[in-house]
C-alpha cells in the first residue's frame, strides 16, 4: 500500500483518497482534501497556518521525547605543581608582594657574585711567557695547520 503525502498540509493520504492537482508546468501535487487545495490554491503559505505538519514542525510542536537537550560541560581548572615547584610554593610565591621578590633578587645576585669571585681566587691564572705571545700574533690560522699563508 502506497501512502502519498499532502502537499499541504503534510498529513499522509492513502489510497483512492484526496485529489491529484496537475500545473501548467506538469508538476504535480496531492491534497488529502478540498480544503488543501483551495488554501493552496488561493496562495496561503503552509507555515503560517497552525493545524499543517509545516507549521508543527517550524514552531517546535510535539518534539518532546525526540530531543532532549544536551548537557554541556563545564570546563573546571586544575591547578598543578611545575616541574622543579610543586603548588605551595607556586601559591606562596603568587601571595608574595614585589618589595619581597625585588630582595630576594638582589640577595641572590650578591651571592652569585661572591661565588663568581671565590672561584676566581681559587683559580690559578696561568701564566703565558713573552716569547709564545709574540709568536702567537705573527702566525695566522693557516700557517698553523701548515700551509702556505702569511708571507
């Protein structure tokens, strides 16, 4: 069994009922009743009248179980520790104020200093003679690997 939808007013038409409506064009369109026709017909446009399937569907009429609104989830911040600083100290810095932190930076220049100069006096400068100096300054790069260069 074949149903047919009205053209209409969307409601199905089964056989041996309703009525076939043939255009100059030869397009075709089935109404299930007169009443179908004559609105269209008359050009009376589907979406504003309340009882057609057209109308239902455009106005969210009768959808209820069918959709069901989709959660959406909310996105929730973790904080976490950084490599080499786990979170105390992450939150503890943030709480600190920029006078703390501007003399925290200079104690430890002052210490990276004093360590710079330790290892200096620690180190033994050598000592480069005279003669090799000269030399140095006289011979190019390529006169030491042994070429030709310079003179």
């Amino acid at each position: 069994m074949k149903v047919e939808i009205d053209v209409f007013s969307g409601y199905r038409i089964y056989p041996s009922k309703g009525r076939l409506f043939v255009r100059g064009d030869s397009k075709i369109f089935r109404f299930g009743a007169s009443k179908n026709q004559s609105l269209f017909l008359q050009r009376k446009n589907p979406r504003k009248i309340a009882w057609t399937q057209v109308y239902r569907r455009m106005h969210k009429k009768g959808v209820t179980e069918e959709v069901a609104k989709k959660r959406s989830r909310k996105t929730v911040k973790h904080q976490r520790g950084i490599v080499g600083a786990d979170l105390a100290a992450i939150a503890a810095k943030r709480n600190q104020t920029s006078q703390v932190r501007t003399q925290q930076r200079l104690a430890a220049i002052t210490k990276a200093k004093a360590e710079k100069k330790e290892k200096e006096s620690k180190k033994p400068k050598p000592q480069r003679t005279q003669a090799s100096a000269t030399t140095a300054r006289n011979i190019s790069k390529q006169q030491a690997k042994g070429g030709r260069g310079g003179r």
